[in-house]
C-alpha cells in the first residue's frame, strides 16, 4: 500500500509562493503516476496538476497554468507543487494522490494523502 504524506501548506498574501512536498512510501514501481487535486463541491475532486514518475511529462490545470510547477524526485519518492503568485481562489485543501497511470481523472488515482492547507490572504 502506498502511503503519501503532503507538507508545506501554510498562510500566505496574494501574490505569495508556496511549496507542498508529498513524500511517498511503499513505491515500489516506476510506473506511477503522482499529482495534486483539489476537492469539487458534489463532483469527483479536480487535477492541478499531475506528472509521470518514469517520464516526467506533466499536465497542469488551466487555472494555474505558468503559475504552478509540478516536479519529483524520484530518489526521495517525492513530488513537489511549487506555487507562485497565488491569488485567493487558490484556497484550498491539497491532495497528493498516487496511480499507475498519467491521467487528470481523480478516479484513477487510488492512493491518497491527508491534504494540506493553503490559505491565501488578500
């Protein structure tokens, strides 16, 4: 079972950067997929952005597209959403999920973090 633990939440002002980190345990194949979602009032929780752990290709919503960064590093089983001008409707509890194929559909990923929270102030 993989577990994943997210950190770097925290309160910032608009405009403000933040960096969430998922460290991730029991990853035994380099077939897997990571990302962080949002939750979605009555629907299925949204992609922010997603990355392949083997190829590094990566997607990101259109909301944080040039904003946010998504990376990993595979020797620590880490993964990294750096977040720069953040704006209040950034608001929002984080999840890091982990699957075994690249996608943005949230059903797809069956492995979960607790989610950390971001808070951006104005």
């Amino acid at each position: 079972q993989v577990l994943l633990v997210e950190s770097g939440g925290g309160v910032v002002q608009t405009g403000g950067s933040l960096r969430l980190s998922c460290q991730a345990s029991r990853l035994t194949s380099d077939s897997y997929a990571t990302g962080w979602f949002l939750p979605a009032p009555g629907k299925e929780r949204e992609f922010v952005a997603v990355i392949g752990w083997t190829t590094n290709t990566t997607y990101y919503a259109d909301s944080v597209m040039g904003r946010f960064t998504i990376s990993r590093d595979k020797p620590k089983t880490t993964i990294y959403l750096q977040m720069n001008n953040l704006q209040t409707e950034d608001t929002a509890v984080y999840y890091c999920a982990a699957g075994r194929t690249l996608s943005t559909t949230a059903s797809t990923f069956p492995y979960w973090g607790q989610g950390t929270q971001v808070t951006v102030s104005s």
